[in-house]
C-alpha cells in the first residue's frame, strides 16, 4: 500500500478528482434489474432559486444520500434521482425584477444547484435530471390534466377565490399561511372567480383512510386528518320570517353538536357564503352588509381560530329565522369569524357552549342559554367566557332531552330531527377542491380550447405538449390580473377548434406548479419515455417511493396532492398501489449559530458552499448529520463544524497506522461492533449516533497504535456513505481498482460481539446499588439472576416477589423498582 507522507488532508484537491471520475464513470447509475431487490430513495426536489443551496437542503440531501449509499452497499439496486421544480412565481417575480426571462435565470439557477450537488458528493443518477420546464415533461402534466377532465375531476367553476393583490393571481387553500400569500406575505382577497379545479374532494375518505397503512410521522398524519376535517353531524333547515308572508326561504347550518339546539340564540354566516352571496338582494340591511364585507378587505385568518379576540366583529342582515324545536326567532348575522368553506358557512350559535359564539353574543348583546351541565357544574347564568362549558355532561332545559346524557340526547335529537322532516345526518369536510389555474405566464398552459361553437374543448393528447410561448418578455410579465399569454401573438395563432375546426382560442392561465410535483416522482422512474408518463413496466418495478425525505411545510400541500394523483392513476389501472410514498421523514430547521433563523436579515446565514469551501464535504456532512437527531430543530455551531473537520484529519491520519498484522481479539471485537452499531443506526435514521460510533472507534485505532489492514478495510467501507471522498481515496490507497462505493456492505460477526463481557451498573428504585458482569447477549432473567447474587442488592430487593418491575438495556444497565 503506497501512502503519501503528508498529514493534511487537501478537501479540495481530493474531491475535485472524484468528482470527476464519478461522472466519467457513471456509477451511481441505476437501471432496471427484475432480479435485482430495488429501493427508491427520493429527496423533494428543490426550487432552483438563485439563492443556491440552503443548509436545509443540505441536511435533507446528505440524509437520503447516505442512506441510498447503504442501500448499494447492501445489494439494492437503488433509484435516487434528482430533478428541479422549475416553474413557478418566484422566477417570474424575479424576472420582472431583473428584466431577464425566466427561462435564462432558470438555466443558470439549475446549474448552480447541480454543481452545489456534486460538490457535495450526493450520489445522484444524472441521467434521470429533468426540470418541469422541459416540454417532455409539461407534456405529461397537461396528459394529466385532461385525464382528469375526462373522469370528471378537473372542471371549471365559480367560487369565491383566494387573491393575491401583489402577485395578481389565485392561490389554492394551501397557499394562504395566516391570511397571506406565502410567497410575498400580502394580505390576501377573497374574490369571485371562474377558475380551474381539482376534485380532490371526492377523495377525501380514502386520503383519510390510506394513512393507515403509511410509515409516515405522527404529526403529519394528524396535520393530514385535521385539514381534510371529516365531521359527523346534521344540517338542520330554519325557515327564515317573512313579516308578509310572500317570500320562502330556508337557511340551512351544519352542527356537529344538534344536542346543543335548545340553547341557540342566532343564526351567523360567512361574508363569502353562498347564503349570503345569493340573498343579498333581500336582506333588509343590504347596504350595511355590502359595507360590511367591503370593509373586511382581507382575510386575516383561513383557520376560524379567532377565539383569543373578545370582539367579534359583525352585522345583523335583518332576517330572522324560527327554531324549528323551540319557534324562537333567531336573528341572522353575518360576520367572519365563520368560514365559508366550513360545513354549509352558515353556523346556529349556541353561546352557551361555544366560546367564539359566546364572544359573538356579548358583543352584540345577545341571549346565553345553557343547555348542559358538566361534572361540578350548577345551572347558574353564565356571564363570562369561563362559564362557557364545550364538553360532555347532562341536558338541561331542553324539553324531551332533559336528564340525558350529552351522547343519548344526541341520538334522540337527531332521529326527532329526521323524522320531523327538518334536517338530515351530514358528513362534512374542511377540505375544499384545489384551485390549479394561475393568472401569471411561467407555468404550464392549461390544455384547452374554448370554441363559440363547441364551447369548452380538450386539446387532443396528439397535440400535446402545447408549448409555453416565448415571445413574452420579462418587461410584460408584470401582473395585471390576468394571463401574460394574452400579450403573446404565437400562443393563438391559427387555433381552430378540434371538433369544429372553426377559428378558436387557447385558454389563458397556467396550471399551478403543485401540479407539476403532485407526480414528478413517477416521470424519475422513466424520464426518457415520449410515449407514455412512464412505461408500466417501470412503474412495476420502481414504485412506490420507499423512502421520502422532505420538509413538513409540504404536509398539506404537495403530500395531500400528491396522494390524490396516485389514487385517480390508481382508479385508471395504470398502477397497482395508491400510496406514493411508503416512508416519510421529515427533516429539522437548522438554525443560526444565534439560535434564530437563518436569515439576511439577522446576518445569520450559513451557506453549504461556505462549508464546503472551507471544511470540505465529508467533514460538513459528518457535521451536519452529528448535530442531532434529523427530524430536531437543531442549531449550528462553528465550533461542532471544526470538530467534525479534525475528525476527517484524524481519520486522513490514521492511515499511517495501518499494518499487515492479524486482528488481535479486542480489535475483532470493536469492528465487529462498530458495523453492528452503524448498520442498525443507519437503518433507523439515527445518524448521529451512528457518527459518535465512528469518534469512539477512531479513538481505539490510535490507542493501538497500529491496526490491520482487516480492521481498516471494513472501518472505511462504513464510513464510506458518510464521507464518500475521504473514503474513495483511501480505497484507492489500498490498491482497489473498482470504487470503494460499489463494494458489500461488510457483515458483523456475532462471535465477536457478543463475547465481550462488560461491567453494568444495577438500580434499585433509581440508586446504583451494585454492578454486574454482562455479555451483550445476556438477557434479562440471566442479568436478574446475576444480580440477586450479590449481597448489597439482595439487602435492598429484600426478596424476588418483591420486584415490582425491572427495566433491562442490553450492554446498558439493569433497573429494579420494588413494590416496598
């Protein structure tokens, strides 16, 4: 073995050179091998901003890379693209801003990241790289959006819309954080539009359902359930009073708690209802809720979670509307504390039970009735926000329920409900279709024509892809409000109608980028195909992901999405699973070395190509992995970045130590261990711990002074995923031809690790009271035995049946907790 004589490790020189003969060489291509085991390992691909990489994608990437790496290691072939989610506003706002197209700061963008990518040695399969941008792909996104327009689940309706008055175009549920655009923070408008829409809701209990049987984290699972928002309840009708007696109208309201009825007092709903929007005209006060809507300007908050503000701000509509239980005249309000895309948007308020009902009463000097006793309650008049009792209990004053129980009045108030004839059970969802058409110019053209003949007309799948034009300069990309496309001369010429062949006109918006990555990850399986998304053959062999790392800001956004895509290509036949990603993980925001986040603003910014730069890429991956747990918010540190750097020029020194030698016991012993203890970190996601296994054992190298080229050999071939260049060029430095990264896995021996014996501490009720002497494989009955021998733990267990329960971590310690 030829070593060189030079302790510095030269980051720069080293991973320029591998760089390179990794993409000569192509060796993290992956093709399809039936016999072969697969694994498809998949990051969410970036937004290729000229920002560059940030550290968040760094610690996602690194994690996916490592893992993927593993995998190879372990005889999968492995599938682990990369791709860019290209369109979108960001580019054309910047644009608009620098006065170059969108398409040019894209390219430029793209490149950046991919060379960011290389650098910082992520195992990519190029040959699978595309961007939404690119026709082949876009032609397989307007595929499917006549796919589902065909199934009934792409339509164009009206309906009051979220409008961003910076941006100038619609944005979906998901889009609006806090009342705001997420992409520039105004204000948003609510607006009646025609737009495009996903069907999304007709598959809401199988979005529900399917997260039964994902490995995804518990609290994106929950976020799921919470915005999809299945409520069981009853939509009961009140007709509304007409002094004259000539008008018919019902107002109906979804109740989730009929039980509660008796105690209503009013009637309240949304500004943006369909109640309100279609009786306008009838209301006696018109004109005070024309003002009042006007006024509201902005949507503060899509949640309804307005509880911690005492005034509720409101108008009376001056109808009435009569309690089909009680024939008590309930005035009807309209006001935005309740959401038009909540149940009917009309609610019964129940102040009694209800705080945001009981604000609404006191501001407007409305009745308080209480309906329900809780444990501990008495029937006193409530006056304040804490009398407000929202939980279970017994029915008071409320006729034919009193003395039930909350959950046997409910069933015996909805059946009288049905069988009187004004009101019916309801299933209702918070979730609302998805607005996909954009009023803005990068994105992919929605593909359809509109004929005065034929009216609405698909594009036929031979035309596709209908190209984005670019005779559309950066200079009249600015919004107005309407598509950009209007402005260009190619985007309508000679357009004729496809069942006609009269002169016609293309639809205007594009489709919303969400859609671009709602099935981006079935296009890496086969990137290539111009006849089909991709062949089934593919599709069979690939899909699903089986491990998806990303971050939780896309829980109901891109993820709801994406799973609504594969359901529909599932309902078609064209696969044979209707949940894209098996396993879910999502990783923690890396915060400034102040403990904010990472911002211009605060100066704060680290950047991966600062690290690179200065430490190298194995040293910032090790840092970046040992920082804690993925899924934590972690904070950085240049200190923990340094040390990881010493790390690597410990390990760049310890070749030096490497001899011909057999392995004595001790270090049979401590490799055997080491890949044990990586294997099952690496496996579980535990990088961390899998980095301070790597600290400890380069410990015991230099505390031997020389170690055999056995040991060597295996302890860089598990180092390798974590720092793949120090790694290559080790290996070479052993005499391998082939790459250190196309290698086995080594296994660990069992012999070895479990024949070491190690002194364990024993607790008694949370006092060490003795210690025992343990083999890793010692279970639990032996490691008791064991230290039931010794005299002092005898004195405070006093005796066997006296154990209340014992707690036993392998190789860790034994904890006893006595009944005395």
């Amino acid at each position: 073995m030829v070593m060189s004589t030079s302790d510095f490790f030269d980051h720069h020189k080293i991973e320029n050179k591998w760089i390179k003969v990794w993409g000569k060489k192509n060796i993290y291509v992956s093709n399809l091998e039936p016999k072969k085991k697969k694994f498809y390992c998949l990051d969410m691909y970036p937004y290729p901003s000229g920002f560059g990489l940030h550290m968040g994608h760094m610690e996602g990437y690194t994690a996916s890379d490592i893992f993927s790496r593993y995998m190879r290691m372990r005889g999968y072939n492995v599938l682990h693209p990369m791709g860019w989610d290209a369109f979108g506003l960001p580019a054309e706002n910047f644009a608009i801003k620098t006065g170059v197209h969108p398409l040019e700061n894209t390219r430029k963008a793209i490149d950046n990241f991919r060379n960011q990518e290389k650098a910082l040695g992520l195992s990519y399969d190029w040959n699978r790289e595309f961007s939404t941008t690119d026709p082949s792909y876009y032609k397989w996104t307007q595929w499917l959006f006549l796919l589902l327009y065909k199934e009934g689940l792409a339509y164009r309706g009206k309906a009051p819309v979220n409008w961003c008055p910076s941006c100038q175009t619609v944005l979906a549920n998901e889009q609006v954080v806090n009342g705001k655009c997420e992409r520039c923070e105004s204000d948003i408008e609510m607006k009646e539009m025609e737009q495009w829409f996903f069907k999304v809701t007709a598959y809401a209990d199988r979005l529900i359902e399917g997260l039964e049987r994902i490995d995804w984290p518990k609290s994106t699972k929950i976020a799921q359930l919470n915005w999809i928002g299945k409520k069981e309840g009853v939509i009961i009708r009140y007709e509304v009073v007409f002094p004259n007696k000539r008008n018919s109208l019902f107002v109906e309201c979804f109740t989730t708690r009929p039980e509660t009825n008796f105690g209503s007092t009013f009637i309240v709903a949304s500004p943006f209802s369909s109640f309100v929007r279609e009786n306008i005209n009838i209301f006696p006060n018109k004109s005070r809720v024309e003002e009042y809507i006007k006024n509201l300007g902005s949507r503060k908050d899509r949640t309804g979670v307005l509880v911690k503000s005492d005034n509720k701000s409101g108008v009376f509509t001056g109808l009435y509307a009569s309690n089909p239980l009680t024939s008590k005249k309930l005035p009807i309000f309209v006001s935005d504390y309740v959401l038009e895309d909540v149940g009917t948007g009309v609610v019964v308020g129940v102040p009694g039970h209800d705080l945001r009902d009981f604000l609404f009463a006191k501001s407007f000097g409305l009745d308080v009735v209480r309906v329900i006793l809780g444990p501990g309650k008495c029937d006193k008049k409530i006056c304040n926000a804490d009398d407000v009792y929202e939980g279970e209990g017994v029915v008071v004053n409320s006729k034919f329920l009193n003395g039930l129980s909350t959950k046997e009045a409910k069933k015996k108030i909805v059946s009288y409900i049905e069988e009187k004839g004004f009101g019916r059970k309801s299933v209702q969802y918070k979730i609302r279709d998805w607005i996909v058409s954009r009023q803005r110019y990068w994105g992919a053209p929605i593909p359809i024509i509109y004929c005065k003949n034929c009216g609405t007309v698909p594009v036929p799948e031979k035309d596709l892809p209908i190209l984005l034009p670019t005779d559309i300069s950066a200079d009249n990309l600015k919004p107005k409000g309407k598509s950009p496309l209007e402005l260009s001369k190619s985007f309508n010429k000679g357009v004729t109608c496809p069942k006609c062949g009269k002169k016609a006109v293309r639809e205007k918006d594009t489709l919303d980028t969400f859609v671009d990555s709602s099935w981006y990850y079935f296009r890496f399986t086969d990137p290539k195909n111009d006849k089909e998304f991709a062949s089934r053959k593919a599709l069979k062999y690939w899909m699903p992901v089986d491990l998806y790392i990303g971050g939780a800001e896309h829980t109901v956004g891109h993820l709801i999405y994406a799973r609504f895509i594969t359901k529909v290509l599932y309902d078609e036949g064209l696969i044979d699973f209707d949940e894209p990603f098996l396993k879910l993980r999502h990783q923690g925001m890396i915060l400034g070395e102040d403990g904010r986040k990472m911002s211009k603003r605060w100066g704060n910014v680290i950047t991966p190509d600062d690290v690179v730069r200065k430490v190298g890429a194995d040293a910032a991956r090790i840092y970046v992995m040992f920082m804690g747990p993925l899924k934590d918010v972690k904070k950085w540190s240049t200190k923990g970045l340094e040390g990881a750097r010493r790390f690597i020029e410990r390990v760049w020194r310890a070749r030096s130590l490497v001899g011909q030698k057999k392995p004595t016991k001790d270090q049979e012993v401590a490799i055997n261990r080491l890949i044990k203890e990586v294997s099952e970190n690496v496996e579980k996601l535990k990088f961390n711990i899998a980095v301070s296994k790597f600290m400890t054992f380069l410990n015991r190298i230099f505390e031997w002074e020389k170690v055999p080229q056995s040991v060597w050999r295996r302890f860089i071939l598990v180092l390798a995923p974590f720092a793949p260049f120090i790694t290559e060029e080790l290996w070479e430095m052993l005499g391998e031809k082939e790459s250190i990264h196309k290698q086995n896995w080594p296994t660990a021996d069992s012999n070895f690790i479990f024949a070491e014996k190690v002194l364990i501490g024993v607790q008694v009720n949370g006092k060490i009271r003795g210690r025992i002497l343990v083999t890793l494989d010692t279970d639990e009955k032996e490691a008791l035995d064991a230290a039931l021998k010794i005299e002092n733990i005898r004195k405070y267990v006093f005796k066997k049946d006296n154990i209340r329960k014992v707690v036993y971590v392998k190789g860790r310690i034994l904890s006893i907790v006595t009944k005395s």
